[in-house]
C-alpha cells in the first residue's frame, strides 16, 4: 500500500468513517422519533416518511460500503497487473504501484512532458529573438573580413544576416501559448486529484447521507455522494488507463520528449568573453552557439512536442474528467434524482 | 492480488491476439458475471439480485449489437479506404484505414514542414533586403540611409502565414497522436475496459463514454482523415482549383543533387524521421541600399494586382517558372521601390499555394475529423445508455 493509500486509510477511518456513524445514527434517531411520533399521532404521512427514508438511509450507506470495496480494491489491485491483463507492455519502472498512485503519476509526469515542450519552444524563441537582432556591417573595398573603406570612417552596408524570423516566431508564440496553457490545465487536473486523494470529497459522504432523508434536499444529497464515488472511483482509474499508455502519449521510455535534443535553460551558452570571437568568426559561429551539437534547430518538431503535449495533457485528462461528469450524472439518476450537469460541464 | 482480479476477470485477455477477440472476451467475462449474479440471486432467492442480473443482460445484448455493427463498420471502411484510387496515392501498401490515414497525415505534415521551410526562406531573404542600410562617411562627415525601407512591409503576410502554416502542423501533429492511440489503445484496452465497466451498475455512465470514445476514435477519426483527403484530392484535380495549385518548390533533383537555391525542410524528427529538401520557386531580388532615389525612369507605371495575376495564372502551373520572371516581365525592376513591389506581387501569387495546403489539408481536415469524432461519441454514448455533453471537447475544436 502506496502512501497515498496509507493517508487516505488513516483519513477515512480516523476523520470520515466515525463522522459518518455519527451521522447515521442521527439520522436513525430522527426516523425513528418521526415514526414513533406518526405512530403516536396515528399520522400516515409522517410513518410512511419515515419508512421511506429508512430505505432511503440503507441504500446511502449501501453506496457508501460499494465505494469502500472500490478504493480497497484500487489500494491493493498493482497497475503491472493491470497491464499484464490487458496484454499491454507495461510502463517502465513503477508497475507495483496501486491505481491511485498511477493515475497521480501520469498527471505529474504529464506536468514534466508539458514543460518540456514549453522548454524546446521557449529555446527556440529566445534565439530566434537574439539572431534577428544581430546585425552586420560590411565596409566597402574588402579584404577578407577586413575593408578599407572603414579605415577613416565607416563606409559601407549593414544588414542583418540571419534575416527576420518573424514567420517562425509567429507560428512559436502560438503554441508557446498553448504549451502554457497545457501545463497549467494539467497541474489544474493534478490538484483536482491531490484534494480528492486528500480526502476532499469524503466529508461530502456524512453529509450526503444526511441529507438525503431531509425534506426537500434529497437531490443535494444524491449529487453529494455521487461526487464521492465519481471522484474516488472514475477518475483516478481512468487516469490509471491512461498512465498504461505513457509510452506513447508522454513518450516515457525517451525520456519524456518526441525530440532527440533536451532543450532548457542550461543549454544557452554564456557569452562572457565571446564577444571578440563573434565579431570575428561571422555569423555562422554565433549561430551554432545556440544551434550546436544535441541542440539541433528543430521549430516545427518544437510545434509538433507542443501540439503531442496539448493531446496527452489537456485533451485526455479531459475525456477522464468528463467520464467522471457522466458517472455523477448516471450515479445520481440511480440514487433517485436528476441533476443538471451543464454547468459544470462548462468547468472541463 | 493477481488471482483476485483474473479471478474477476475469469478469464485473462493476455493471449488475445486482436481486439476483436478481445472484445468477445470481454463480453463473455461481462456475460459471465452476470450469470454469477443471477446465480447467486436464485441459490439464496433474492428477487432483486435477478431483477438487476437481467436488467444487466438487456444492457450487455446492447452493447453487443454496438460491437457487431463496429466489426461490419470496420471491415467495409478498409476495404475502401486502402484502395489508392479512392484515398491517394499514399495510402499505397497500407491494409487497414487507420494505417492509410497516418500515411496520408505523414504526407500532409511533411508537404507542410517543406511550406514552412519555403515560407521560413522568404521571410529570412525579405527581411535582410529590408533591413539593409547604406552608410557613407570620412571623418564622421557623411550620410546614412535606409533605402530598402518597402521590403519591410512583405514581414508582416509572411508572419502572418507562417502562424498559420505553423497552426496547421500543431493540428495535423495532434491528429497523428490521437491515430497513435487509437491504434494501439482504443480497441485492446479502451473497447474491453469500457465494456466491463459498463457492466457495473454504478459506473455504466463511464463505461458508456469509454465505449463510445474507443469506437469513434477507432473508426471515425481516420475515416474523417481519409474523407477530408478524398474530397481536397477531387478538389485538387478541378478545374476550379487551378487559381490554388500554385506550386510553391520545385522538384529535388534526383540522386541528391544539391540545386543552388535549395534549402533543407525544417526537421520534423518525430515519427517521420526525415528531413525533406526542397528548392523554392521564387528568387527575391536584391536591394541596394544607396539605390534610394525613387525610379527615374517615367513613364512605367507599377502595375495592378489584377493585371499581373492576369498574366501569371496560367504559367505559374509549371513548376519550373519563377513567378518573378512573370512579374518582372509587366514592370520594371529599376529601383528598389520596384524591386519590393514585385517581391510583394510575387508572394502574393505564391499565398495562394500555402494557404491551399495550409487551411484545406492542415486545417478543414482535422477539424472535419474531430467534428465526426465529437459527434460519434456523442450518439455512441446516448446508444449506449449514457449520453454525454462532449461540448467541453468540442471547443477543443
């Protein structure tokens, strides 16, 4: 049992499971007080209520024991064996860990695939911003790289040889902003799995069942529970699924990237004392200061890492959410009520 | 552990070979369960244990249809789009449509890292004409001018172009990663885990979705990229396209001869591994910066857009033609002002062949593509039992 498994034991069975006794047993209190005061009063309506959310109360905590069994089940099940069922190879190092688990590190590894394609776009654009603003100055009458026609003055034509790059950094702003995009929608997904792991949606559970018996709120809380259980039980595993698939949608087994050059912040060169040389050897050398060796200009591959990071970060963690959206919508419609999910949908 | 869940299972899908008989095995794990259940319903007599086990039947008989319609579905749609008549010359050698897609999105994104590179060239070559400066001075006495200023103003469309050019690699990339998936994941591991999930009453939404997502991304993502191609093919072979099939580079000559002017295409090294050489149709002429002085030559007037496509709409077909050949041809290339008009009149001829590869292939595809997709999970899901709002996606598009 993973850490996370641990944590949310000692949560559940410290903090949750004695608040929601607690709760059950007010609620029992309740009904029994209602029937025996509709017996008492001969008050059909009062003792037929009653009976009914004496029915009501068990299949709430019916619920609650399917969800216990669920997150057992996804506390002990090894996401190896999952892959081994599915015939699937399995996913690098880690294959012992439980579900949970899983589905944290595919969102966490997600977050490393995202910024490393901001990285290889930042890299890009940095460079492109320093080599369009390098300039030249050719003197007339030359000699090599030397000319008389600067010997008393500067006569000549200056231009920049690299040129613009403007038509590249256009297509680079544009998915520098979305690989941005990318990694804070992943991180957001990520958070929304850290405080359901935390425990979040288990103090929904005491109150769910409460509130399903109360008059007029049974809808609260059927869509309490529901988040319980869609939270605690779809989305962590679709999430788990999707962690099977890393090595093709994070590219695990490369080290997290499509791209064969590792572009970031310590690869830029420092110039401290180049600047002699620069003027000197043209513009070829200050070009390969930034473009040398593993760090091969690669824009389109840079916009291809990004469009790849937007599909496994964004576009994935979305259809599991959605999937979890459809569960407390189904969940709900069996615990009795209909909700109107549009407007959280809206929130994916 | 393992034996409590292949215990569940019953029976292991490891030694299935496609999905198909993955499916099947699913199907008859989910079958078997159910069977468990009315078992155990009937051994101890409780009534809703059977009423729920044949409720479940009737849902499991539902999605069996679905998996019989996707197997006929999958068959025919093959058999159509490997044939190289219909979908391209491409799709030659593949045997199944999702094979014939991404050969047919290998081939769109190496046309379009070859486009950017030309478009990259031009705007690199406008640039330097643009910024040029002449200075001339003795002694600190003298004069500095920027006479190439009208070449400044050909950046701005090629910026723009090169977004959208570069949008369209993004959108075509993400479509080959999604075929990736559906490849690999969406029939062996997404079809059997939304079948099973499916099975359970408190997670039938999911397992609805998940089946849903597995069939449309297997089946109308490539057929949507295989359509998208048929149509912008039958488009390319109309007479009414001849104003965009403007070629944009010339052929790489064969045996690796190195042609001046060629450039290499910008690496694409994922998935394809190739660099694509590709040698631009268009020269742009060179400016001097102390050639300030407007033209002195009278009587030749710039001429108008219209006249020049007039005159080049019908020679540019050829490959080997220069569209400023066809532009110096109706002006004058006297002076630098002429010079940046006709390297304007000449790009201008040569937006029309980007913007073709661009916005059709790189742009009207995928997103007829993911429109289909969107609109399958949507009527898969509600067939199966759990309709879901996939707006949220669909933005996405």
């Amino acid at each position: 049992m993973t850490e996370v498994c641990t944590e949310l034991s000692k949560f559940i069975w410290e903090g949750v499971m004695p608040l929601t006794a607690y709760t059950s047993v007010i609620l029992a209190a309740i009904i029994g007080v209602s029937y025996a005061v509709g017996n008492a009063l001969s008050n059909p309506k009062l003792t037929l209520w009653s009976k009914t959310e004496a029915v009501q109360m068990v299949i709430s905590i019916a619920s609650v024991v399917v969800l216990l069994g669920f997150m057992n089940l996804f506390c002990t099940i090894q996401v190896g064996e999952l892959a081994t069922i599915f015939s699937k190879p399995l996913p690098g190092a880690g294959n012992d860990m439980d579900l949970y688990a899983a589905a944290d590190t595919y969102l966490v590894n997600a977050q490393t695939y995202a910024y490393k394609a901001l990285s290889a776009i930042r890299y890009h654009l940095e460079a492109y911003s320093v080599l369009s603003s390098f300039n030249e100055f050719q003197c007339d009458f030359p000699i090599g790289r030397f000319a008389l026609g600067c010997l008393f003055g500067n006569s000549g034509q200056g231009f920049p040889p690299f040129g613009g790059y403007g038509a590249l950094m256009g297509a680079l702003n544009v998915f520098f902003n979305t690989a941005l995009m990318t990694l804070f929608t992943v991180m957001n997904f990520s958070m929304i799995l850290s405080a359901t792991l935390g425990g979040l949606v288990f103090i929904f559970i005491p109150f769910g069942i409460f509130m399903r018996s109360m008059p007029f709120m049974r809808t609260f809380g059927s869509l309490l529970i529901s988040l319980a259980i869609s939270f605690m039980v779809v989305y962590p595993l679709m999430l788990s699924v999707l962690y099977l698939m890393s090595d093709t949608l994070l590219d695990a087994k490369n080290g997290f990237t499509p791209l064969s050059s590792v572009y970031n912040e310590n690869n830029f060169p420092q110039y401290e004392g180049n600047a002699l040389g620069q003027s000197m050897m043209g513009e070829d050398y200050t070009k390969a200061q930034y473009f040398y060796g593993g760090n091969e200009e690669n824009p389109v591959g840079a916009i291809v890492f990004a469009a790849y990071a937007f599909v496994s970060a964004v576009f994935l963690p979305s259809v599991a959410m959605l999937a979890t959206l459809a569960t407390i919508g189904y969940t709900t419609r069996l615990l009795g009520e209909e909700i109107d999910l549009s407007r959280i949908m809206q929130l994916v | 552990m393992k034996k409590l869940l292949l215990l569940l299972l019953l029976i292991p899908l490891a030694f299935a070979a496609s999905w198909q008989e993955i499916a099947a095995i699913a199907l008859v794990t989910s079958a078997i369960l159910l069977g468990i259940i009315y078992g155990v319903g009937s051994g101890f007599n409780i009534n809703e244990l059977q009423a729920l086990a044949k409720e479940e039947a009737f849902q499991l008989i539902a999605t069996v249809v679905l998996v019989v319609v996707l197997v006929g579905s999958d068959s025919i749609i093959n058999a159509i789009s490997v044939n190289p008549q219909l979908a391209g010359e491409q799709v030659t050698g593949t045997s199944t449509m999702q094979e014939a897609a991404n050969a047919t999105l290998n081939s769109i994104l190496t046309d379009l890292s070859g486009e950017m590179a030309v478009l990259s060239y031009y705007d690199h070559r406008v640039a330097i004409e643009g910024s040029k400066s002449g200075q001339c001075n003795v002694l600190q006495v003298g004069y500095g001018v920027s006479g190439c200023g009208g070449f400044s103003l050909v950046n701005p469309p090629l910026s723009l172009a090169g977004s959208i050019l570069g949008f369209s690699i993004g959108e075509v990339s993400a479509m080959k990663r999604l075929l990736a998936i559906s490849v690999e994941f969406s029939m062996q591991l997404l079809l059997p885990f939304g079948i099973l999930l499916r099975t359970l009453k408190f997670t039938r939404g999911a397992g609805g979705f998940i089946i849903a997502v597995a069939i449309s991304l297997h089946l109308l993502l490539p057929a949507g990229v295989l359509f998208n191609n048929m149509l912008v093919s039958e488009f390319r072979s109309n007479e009414a396209s001849a104003e965009y099939r403007i070629p944009i580079t010339k052929p790489v000559a064969a045996g690796g001869i190195r042609l001046p002017g060629m450039i290499t295409a910008l690496p694409v090294n994922i998935d394809l591994g190739t660099k694509t050489e590709v040698v631009p149709t268009m020269t742009i002429p060179e400016c001097t910066p102390l050639d300030a002085i407007p033209s002195l030559i009278p009587g030749i007037p710039i001429p108008g857009p219209a006249s020049i496509w007039e005159g080049a709409k019908t020679v540019l077909e050829d490959v080997n033609t220069d569209p400023m050949t066809v532009v110096a041809g109706v002006m004058s290339m006297e002076t630098n002002e002429d010079r940046a008009a006709a390297t304007y009149f000449g790009l201008r001829l040569l937006i029309r062949g980007f913007l073709f590869g661009a916005l059709l292939n790189g742009t009207l595809g995928p997103v007829i593509a993911l429109l289909m997709v969107m609109a399958g999970i949507r009527a898969f899901s509600a067939a199966a039992g759990a309709e879901v709002d996939v707006s949220a996606i669909a933005r996405f598009v």
